[in-house]
C-alpha cells in the first residue's frame, strides 16, 4: 500500500466548511510531476495529458463510508480503475482531490507517492487500491 501525503490546505479547508467528505464529489488525478504540501487547489498539480482513457480532471472515487466512531472519522473509498484505450502516461502520483467546492474550486485532499513512473499500453488498467479496513484517512 502507497503512503497517504496529506496537502497542508486540506487542515484549514476542513476547519473553515469546505469539504462534506460524505457528500461531496471526490476524485482522483494522475500527475507525473511530484505534488508538494504546498499545493492547495487541482490547477496547482500538472495533470497527465488527456487522452486514451485519461481525462482530465480525473476519475470519481464512490465514497463506501464516512462515518465516526467513539470520536474517530474514517473516510472509506471504492478502488479507483483507469484503463487505457490507447498509451496513458507517464505518471507516478494519484491525487484526491474534491471536486464540488467552488471557492476555493477543486481543493486537494492528499496524494500517493507509486515510486516510480507507470505508463499503461492500450487495454492495460492501473487501479488507485484504497484500503477498505483503515480507510482513506482517519480524523480523531
């Protein structure tokens, strides 16, 4: 399982209303180029092109839960699957990002670091393995 990379905005943006993870429209990007902390919005991360199964802006994750219990939230995400109809890629990082908010538009929620570049041939699928048990990320 790749390691979860929380963006710094996503603190500030949950205190201040901007995400209802349990409602809202979350999806996934691919970037090649390495997102950092710092970014706060999906026009600050450089996109694969679109294309042979990739379109920008990326994929909707179907939320499975999102539901507290004794004072833990966990968010729990379906696997996301791109598959290609043409070559897809390069890219290393998968960002989840929320796709429903309109100030800021598209805020970042974390990205995950695959540690090396991944490129998909025609028919090939790559899946975004979200952890059913511990979820996409926990708040206490």
């Amino acid at each position: 399982m790749v390691a979860y990379n929380k963006h710094n905005q996503f603190v500030e943006d949950l205190a201040e209303k901007v995400h209802n993870l349990g409602a809202d429209t979350l999806k996934v990007a691919l970037t090649n180029t390495a997102p950092v902390a710092g970014n706060s919005v999906i026009a600050d991360i450089t996109q694969i092109a679109n294309g042979n199964g990739y379109t920008t802006g990326g994929t909707q994750a179907t939320i499975s839960s999102s539901a507290q219990t004794s004072g833990t939230y966990k968010l729990v995400l379906a696997d996301v699957t791109f598959t290609a109809t043409g070559a897809v890629g390069p890219f290393r990082y998968a960002v989840l990002y929320n796709d429903t908010p309109t100030s800021p538009a598209d805020p970042l929620i974390a990205w995950f670091d695959y540690g090396s570049s991944i490129s998909l041939a025609n028919t090939e699928t790559f899946t975004v393995d979200f952890d059913a048990s511990a979820g996409v990320l926990t708040i206490a």
